[in-house]
C-alpha cells in the first residue's frame, strides 16, 4: 500500500489543511514537551514568526528513563488545543500507549509515532484506525525496509496519510545522539510514495547541529523539517541543548526560504 510501484506519484498528506509533500518543504517546530500552557504559546509563536505552519510538542513523552519528566498527559493535551485555537496552528503530537489513542485523536490534528514505538503493532494498528494523519517515525534500529513494513501496519487499517520521519539512527558514532541517514530520504522517497521528512534536534541531539542538518535535509529532497524550540532551552524539562531559541530562528527561517527554491522544491 504504501509502495511506490503501484502509485507512481509522490502523495501530498494535508494536516489541518497544511500540505506535507513533493511542492513543499513544511516546517513543523514547538516545544518538545509541554510543560506549561505560556511555555507553549511563547514556543508556538516563535515557531509561527520562523514560517511554521505545523505545531509539535509532546503530551505524552517516551522517556529512556523512567525518573525523567514524561509529560502532562491530557493536561498537555487542553494546553496544545488552546494554543492551537490562539495560534491557529494545527497540531502535531505523539502517541506512545494503543489505549490511549482515541483520547490523544480527540485533540490532535496529527499523531506522531516515536522512534521506541516504531514497531509496536498494535500501536501502528490502532493508529491507523483512528481517522487522523500519523507521523511515523524511523525506528532508530530500523532498516528502511522495515520502517517501511511498520508504516504498512497503519496503511493496512485504511489510512495511508502517513509521513514518514527520518530522525537518525544507532551507530558506533557517539559524537551525536544519533547519526542523521540522509541517504533514507531519497531511498524512501524511491520506495514508497509517502512524504518524507526530518527530525535534526533528535537525530543529532545538539543547538548547533540544527540549521546544518536542516540544509542537508532540504538538500537530498525532504518533505520538510521537524524542529524543537524552546524560549528557555536552560530551563527546558525535555531536550534543552537540542532546542532552537529566538536568535536562531532568524537563521532557521531564512535557510527556509531560501534553500527550497534554489533546489527545486516550491
Ligand atoms: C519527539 O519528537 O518528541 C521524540 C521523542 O522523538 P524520537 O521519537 O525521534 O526520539
């Protein structure tokens, strides 16, 4: 279903009426986990004054350990749809527990699957009955061929507004969190006709590697970008080092206007 062979044309995925696909480069950004509702407005602006059209931020956070904050559950929910209704901008947010899909599907305009759940089927299964756009995210120990077979679980259930998320891999490299598979982008863009975009705050884990990693996504063809910001990264409950703050968003925002045109994509 999501093979390229029977479907020639790359497919656009519209959240909330915003387009993810070949015409565009869409940047999504927020906060990486909610924590307060003027923490995610303030994130949510800078990321709409950057040229964000999307906005992410996790309610539910799958943490590597278990002492660390792990979100504010559908308190992070109500604060994502109130700064969605001052902002406008549709929303973006993950999904780790089957049973808790219907809940997060009430408030969300896209669920995004995680890289630890990105072969959790009957995660992949019951997102793909919920009537919303996913994100898939690779699985950071997964070959292309399986984040492929993960995102056919969700296909299978009759949804195939899937985009799928290059968001780096597991190496031997320990200079990055993970390393950024630039190649995935036009190998899945071969492959499959989904939309592919990319993670660079978790694929490399710091600020500085952002806007870098970001020209590379645009450069090998990606769909569009997914970006942490924070209006105090050095308070940040989630990913502080990884998260854009004000300054580089100028950067960020100009990289996006003029990057696309110049490679081809609108
Ligand atoms: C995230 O985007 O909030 C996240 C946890 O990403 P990943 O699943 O890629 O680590």
């Amino acid at each position: 279903l999501v093979s390229r062979d029977n479907h020639p044309d790359r497919s656009t995925v519209r959240v909330g009426g915003v387009p993810i696909g070949p015409a565009t480069v869409t940047l999504i950004a927020g906060p990486c986990a909610v924590e307060t509702p003027q923490q995610t407005l303030e994130a949510a602006l800078m990321a709409k004054a950057a040229g964000a059209t999307l906005l992410r931020g996790g309610a539910f956070k799958p943490r590597t350990s278990p002492y660390a904050f792990q979100g504010l559950g559908e308190e992070g929910l109500r604060i994502l749809a109130d700064v969605r209704e001052e902002t406008g901008l549709p929303i973006v947010t993950e999904v780790v527990d089957a049973q808790d899909v219907e809940l997060v599907a009430s408030y969300a305009d896209m669920l995004q699957v995680g890289t630890r759940n990105a072969q959790n089927f009957a995660l992949l299964q019951a997102v793909g009955a919920a009537g919303k756009p996913v994100m898939l995210k690779r699985g950071m120990n997964a070959t292309i061929e399986e984040w492929l077979m993960a995102a056919e679980y969700i296909a299978q259930r009759g949804n195939l507004d899937i985009v799928l998320c290059e968001r780096g891999i597991r190496t031997f490299e320990t200079a990055t969190r993970n390393t950024l598979d630039v190649s995935a982008v036009p190998v899945a863009q071969r492959l499959s006709h989904l939309p592919v975009i990319v993670d660079p705050s978790h694929s490399g884990g710091r600020r500085d590697l952002v806007l870098p990693l970001t020209r590379a996504a645009i450069a090998v063809g990606a769909d569009g970008v997914i970006i942490d910001v924070h209006p105090q990264p050095e308070l940040a409950l989630c990913d502080g080092p990884q998260a854009l703050v004000d300054g580089d968003l100028e950067e960020l925002a100009g990289v996006l206007r003029e990057l696309p045109p110049l490679l081809g994509k609108a």
